[in-house]
C-alpha cells in the first residue's frame, strides 16, 4: 500500500526515493545483470536475453556507510526484456547494431526504522540503445554503446516504492574482455556504464551523474561449464543538484562480490547464467544479496 512519507523519514529516505527502483545506485541500470562475457557483443544476428532479478534487502545504509536503526528490510524481483539485433554493417571497424530493454518489477519495501510500508509492480522506463558496437581481435573484445532511458513509467514523488524515476537517463558504455589463452577458456572482462539523468518530475532535482563497473574473471571448463568470480561497484559522482533545503544530498555508493556459472547449448542457440553477489560496502542506500538468472537466446 503507498503512503505519503513523512518529512522525517523522507529526509532518510532521500536516497531511496530518489533511486526507486532500489537496485539501482542512482539512476537507472540495474548492477550485477552482466557477467561473465558481459563485454563481448555476438555475431550478427537477432538475440533475447530475459534478467531475472531478485534483491533481498538486509539494512538501509546512510551517507556514512553506518547500518541505519531499526529493522529495514525488502525485496525487489525484476524481469528485464533485451532485444538485440546486431547487423551484417561496420561501422569503425565493428559490427554494429541496436538494442532496447523492456524491464516489469515488484517491490516491497518494509523499512521499520524510518516508518515506511510501501510497495507497488508493473512495468518500468524503458531502454532504447541506437547504437551497439562491438569490436573484435584474436584474444580480446571491445563494446561501445549509447542509448536512453525514457520516462515511460508511475512515479510518485511520496512513494519510495514507486517504479518510474521521474527523469530520463542517458547511458553511456564501455568495455572490454581479454582472453588469457587462443582457445579463450581463460577470460577477464570488465564492463562501464556512464549515466547522465535529467531533471526529476514534480521534486525539479537533477540525480547526479553516476559511473558502474561489473567484471568477471572466468574459465571454462572442458565440459563447456563456465565458471567466474564476478562483481560491481558503483557510484554517484556528483551531488543532486536543486535538492531542497533540509533534505540531505549524501553520494551513493554500491558494492558487491560474487560467483557465476554459466553453460552455452550451441546446438539450440540457447545458453543460461546464474550469479550470487554480496553487497559489503554500500552507502546512502539499501544493502542486500542480489540472485540473478538469465537466459540467452540465439534466432
């Protein structure tokens, strides 16, 4: 059920109002979905890859890193829709293609200590990334992409479970794999995401710029079972900008370490990851276990 949060515990909240839906640092991409191969773009073709999500929140972490009183717990499940298409055309020397992403939630969010009952589901913003590219040598991949999320879902500036942001995001990306062996079973990967956020409906705060890495270090084994140490962190790199008196403008920060299998059923086109991650070091945040499965399909 929404409710309207109170000033007290909105001043708290900031964080988590400003960055609903909660898996995010403070914009709109969702740490922890890539991992191994993350930087590595496909041949041409046309791929879906469905992120199945779930965050179980532990704590609520302030500007400082210090456990907020009280019990403040929740969950977020997410499903992310991908499409890519990579074409047959170069562009620089890469393959190049598009992409959009068509993320639904459910959250729920249980944070005793500062007063707050909330949840709500349904769809929210959506991705459209114009421009993939991917390149490719002997032992190594690169990636470049740019696209936007748009303003498409609810927001509600009183509800901390609200889905939508209430601002648009461009995201920049970077990355790239290098492969220690020809026969590439011995792989390290690291995959960055620049988000530029525009001004929020209703409050007129502009979310400062935030800047993620995921990596991985993988090896697959003779059987085709890829295994990998995997992890993000992310921050905010600029304060809010026109936040208004008395609230609190602390920088989010969000970090994690985990595990990842994977294996690839070239015959089907068809390949199915799995990933654990522990957040350790968060700040002006919520603090969890992050579960993710995803599946790839290849037409």
């Amino acid at each position: 059920m929404k409710q309207r949060v109170p000033l007290a515990c909105a001043m708290a909240l900031a964080a988590v109002s400003l960055s609903s839906p909660v898996l995010a640092v403070n914009g709109h991409y969702v740490s922890g979905v890539e991992g191994i191969g993350g930087a590595s773009v496909p041949p041409p073709g046309l791929y879906y890859r469905g992120y199945l999500v779930h965050y179980d929140i532990d704590r609520f972490r302030d500007g400082q890193g210090d456990k907020v009183p009280g019990s403040n717990t929740g969950e977020v499940t997410a499903l992310a829709n991908r499409v890519i298409w990579i074409t047959d055309k170069k562009f620089l020397g890469a393959d190049y293609g598009m992409e959009t992403i068509i993320p639904v939630q459910d959250v729920s969010l249980d944070f005793k200590g500062l007063g707050v009952d909330d949840s709500d589901s349904g769809l929210n913003d959506i991705f459209v990334g114009p421009v993939v590219l991917g390149w490719h040598g002997r032992q190594w991949d690169a990636v470049f992409t740019a696209g936007y999320w748009f303003d498409t879902a609810d927001y509600d500036d009183g509800a901390a479970a609200s889905l939508g942001k209430g601002f648009g995001t461009t995201m920049l990306t970077l990355g790239g794999a290098w492969h220690f062996d020809a026969a590439k079973t011995w792989s390290f990967s690291a995959l960055s995401r620049y988000e530029i956020k525009g001004e929020q409906d209703d409050t007129g705060i502009i979310p400062g710029d935030s800047w993620l890495l995921e990596w991985a270090l993988s090896h697959r084994l003779a059987n085709g079972l890829e295994l990998g140490l995997v992890g993000y962190d992310a921050w905010q790199l600029e304060s809010d900008k026109d936040v208004p008196a008395g609230l609190p403008d602390d920088k989010a920060e969000q970090h994690a370490l985990g595990a990842e299998v994977g294996y690839f059923w070239p015959g089907l086109g068809l390949g199915l990851n799995g990933a654990y991650y522990n957040e350790y070091d968060n700040k002006a945040r919520p603090e969890g276990d992050l579960l993710r499965l995803t599946l790839t399909k290849a037409f």
